[in-house]
C-alpha cells in the first residue's frame, strides 16, 4: 500500500462518471455537538484545493445502480459523511448541520465521451481540487471509471472489473479511513450486486468523538503537563516545530507564494527483509516502531553529525472498538526527541528510541490545536515522520491485485518534510513530501538512501542489536543550502 499523489498513479483510459451525494436543504438538522479542535483550525486555515482519498478496482461488473446504494450504504454507516459545518458571522462560533442517514441520495454523471488516461487524470486532478473543502458540503466525492477494451488487454486484469477513486477533506477522514475504505466499499458493492453479506463491524460516530474530544481540550489550561511539555520542545526551536535535520530551505522572495511541493514512493524493504528486522528489534526487546525511529535517529547522525533527532510523530486515537474501522480525524501528535548521545549500536539507539516514544505517551490523545490556542502558536509541523502497520487491516492481502493505493493531495510549502513509513505484506514503504529544489530533493534522497543502508545493516548482521551505525557511509554525502 502506497500513500501517492493522483499523477503517480496508472489511472485506465474509459469511461468515466461522476457521483456526488446530495441532501435536500430541509433534511439538515441543527447539531449541537462540537467540532473537534482540530476540525476547527483545519476549517480556518486549510488552504484550497487541499484533500486526501484512495483509488482501488472493483474486481466485478460495473453497475449503475449497485454503485449507487454502496455509496448510500457507506454514508449511511458513517455519520462524518453526513454532517456540515458554517460560521456564525456575528459570534465567530462554528456550527454543526447533521442529516439522518435516509436524507443522502446520490447523482449520478457520466461522461458521454470516453476519455484517455491523460483526460481521466486532468478531470479528477481538478474537480477533486476545486469541489473539497470543509465548509463546503459534500466533503466526500467518487468517480468510476470504466476501462476501455486496449487498457484491459494491455493490463491483463479481470474481465470484469472497473476503477473507484474518491477524494474527501481530511476533517472527515485519517488514512485509516482511506485504507479502510477499500474493504469496506469493495464489500458493500458485493452486497449490492450480488446480496453477499458484507460482515462488517458495527462502528461509532466521529461526530460523537469530536463531541469528547472538545470536551477534553476543554479541561486543558497552561499548567497542565501536556501544555508545559509542548511548550518545552517548541521553545528549543525558538516557538517553532523542528526542521528536516538536512537543509531543504527555498530561497525565494518573501511576497512569493510557496511552490507546490515533490512528492515519492520508494519500497525501502522486501516483505522476507521486514520480517528479518522486526525479528532483530524484537529480539532486543523493543517493537518495529522503536527500530524504525532508531533507524531515522542512526541516519541523522550520520549525514549531520547531530546525536539528537527531533521531529513530529502522528498516532491514531482510536481508543475504543467503536473508533476502530469509524471514518474520520483519529489523529493527535507527538512531540519526539530521539536522544542518542554516546549510542554506537543499533540496540543502543533502540532503548534510546522507545524512551523517546514513552516519554510523552498519551500526549497525542490531547488535542495539540487547543494546546496551540494556550500557547498562542500559529506553527505548523515541518518535518514529521509516521510510522503505520497495515498488515492486519481487513483484506489487505487483496490490495495489491486491487491495485490500492492512498493519496493526497499536492500540498504547497518551502521548509516541510514529510515521511510516512508503511509496513505492509508486500514489505516496507516510504511516501514522503519536501521542497522543490535541489538541494531538498537531494538531502531527502540522500537521507532515504542511508536510511535504507541503515536498516540493511542491522538486517545482515549476525548480532543485529550490537552493530555499530554511527559512522558515516564513504558513498553518501550532504547537499549545502
């Protein structure tokens, strides 16, 4: 499983169709339930055009109608799908709109033309672009497209089959929900099609935990530990988030908007290679996650020569069985500072990781946008790592014939990095994002090679725990600003 922008993917030349759902202006209901405070800042400071999603084929025969009810079906199983959001011009408050699950029906609109894959791909880059937002609603929008007879032939896929790509805004849906969503709506269509029983789970509802999650934060005041911890790692900084430890600055006049960003996805690890290191972490004592932050924490010494590693950890707050296939934002985040000091070997960085990961357990559960309000910070994040097994999640054996894959939108900045770090059947996966320029596309390459190298080495020793990874590969060197 990748997590990839639209334009990387091998979308099919066919026929394509549009659904949007709709809901009669008198279906909304007046919702008392809170947003949740990252739900809040991201509505007052998305920037346009910004979405997630995920693109999959349906290996059955295509269906107008079927595909209809699983749409209905899937809105109707979760609430996040059917709720909206306004602002009180005079109070400045936000507002929450809900409709029931019977209120949503869904249109339908096809192109008579087939289109080319090249035409395919221009019309969802810019209808998902320009339709998403969090104060607009449909937050949530698909498009089939039915492949032409060559594609077929030149993909030697099912013979029947067609492609699902939907693109939604992130205050309704974390890449949980985007993985999520290809079992999910793969077995809906069954049902629909064929009346197969989909057996999914019961699940609850995001706008009930953003109702808690506001009333969590709402406990929060400028002492408490959460609050003095986040502020601590900011002020090392100067109030701002860490950087990419490598240079990846832009230099561009200061009235210049920024640039949208590069964007890969590299398979760092064989499936046989993943398991080889996890075995090493575990014999340790210590889990993958450790090992992978380990890994970065190695890396970065050796391309900087700096012993501490600091960065932004995102984690699932999906606390409860209810939240565990539930669409929506589960997502906190973690202050990490991975603190190697006189660590030479791969067991020594390992301790050092998972006391980083300790340290502030529990944090990510508190809403860092309301932490932000008691701090009065405007930062945002420039340079995060996650770290996410999907292994286990329902049919992921499947994704690969399915041709799954998560994506995001292009995203604009000039200092942020981001790495997410996938382990999957297939193995280890890395999607980042980063300036584009030079010097950012080669420390970020550059930094991904040693990372590899790293995770290589502990995987071919015989005492992986005891290898020595602080020096520097001959081969590698570090691109100046």
């Amino acid at each position: 499983m990748e997590y990839t922008e639209l334009a990387d993917y091998p979308l099919p030349a066919g026929r394509l169709t549009e659904w949007v759902p709709r809901v009669d202006d008198d279906r909304w209901v007046p919702d008392p339930r809170g947003l949740s405070f990252t739900h809040q800042d991201h509505c007052e400071r998305s920037a346009p055009g910004s979405w997630i999603g995920t693109v999959f084929e349906i290996h059955r025969r295509y269906d107008v109608e079927a595909v209809r009810a699983t749409i209905i079906a899937y809105m109707g199983r979760h609430e996040a799908f059917r709720t909206k959001v306004r602002r009180d011009e005079e109070s400045g408050s936000w507002l929450r709109y809900t409709a029931p699950t019977d209120a949503v029906h869904v249109l339908d609109r096809a192109h008579t033309e087939p289109r080319t894959e090249t035409q395919v791909f221009k019309h969802l880059h810019s209808w998902f672009g320009e339709t998403v937002s969090p104060t607009a609603w449909p937050h949530f929008i698909l498009a089939t497209v039915e492949p032409d007879d060559a594609f077929r032939a030149l993909s030697d896929g099912p013979g029947e089959s067609f492609l699902l790509a939907f693109a939604a805004d992130h205050s309704v849906m974390d890449a949980y929900s985007q993985i999520y969503a290809i079992n999910e709506i793969d077995r809906l269509y069954a049902q629909a099609l064929e009346g197969v029983d989909p057996e999914l789970p019961e699940v609850g509802s995001y706008v009930d935990f953003s109702q808690s999650e506001r009333a969590l934060g709402d406990t929060l005041d400028s002492n408490h530990s959460a609050v003095r911890t986040w502020q601590d790692f900011l002020a090392v900084e100067n109030g701002r988030f860490p950087g990419f430890p490598l240079p990846v600055a832009v230099d561009r006049p200061a009235t210049d908007a920024p640039a949208a960003q590069s964007s890969i996805s590299s398979w760092l690890l064989t499936s046989d290679q993943s398991d080889a290191f996890n075995s090493a972490c575990r014999a340790a004592g210590y889990n993958m996650q450790a090992g992978i932050l380990a890994a970065l924490a190695l890396t970065n010494t050796r391309l900087s020569g700096r012993t501490s590693l600091r960065t932004v950890m995102p984690m699932h707050t999906r606390d409860e069985q209810k939240w565990a296939a539930s669409v929506g934002w589960y997502v906190g985040i973690l202050p990490m500072e991975i603190q190697l000091g006189d660590a030479r070997t791969f067991g020594e960085a390992l301790e050092s990781a998972a006391a980083a990961g300790t340290a502030n357990k529990g944090l990510a559960r508190m809403p860092y946008s309301k932490i932000a309000q008691i701090l009065e910070s405007t930062e945002i994040p420039r340079f995060v790592v996650s770290y996410i097994d999907l292994r286990f999640l329902p049919d992921a054996a499947q994704w690969q014939a399915r041709k799954g894959r998560a994506l995001r939108s292009n995203c604009h900045a000039d200092d942020e990095v981001y790495f997410w770090v996938n382990r999957t059947l297939e193995g280890l996966n890395i999607s980042a994002r980063f300036p584009s320029s030079d010097v950012a596309s080669t420390n970020v390459h550059r930094f991904i090679t040693e990372f590899v190298s790293v995770l290589t080495a502990v995987i071919d020793s015989d005492t992986a725990a005891d290898t020595v990874l602080t020096s520097l590969s001959q081969s590698v060197a570090v691109a100046a600003e």
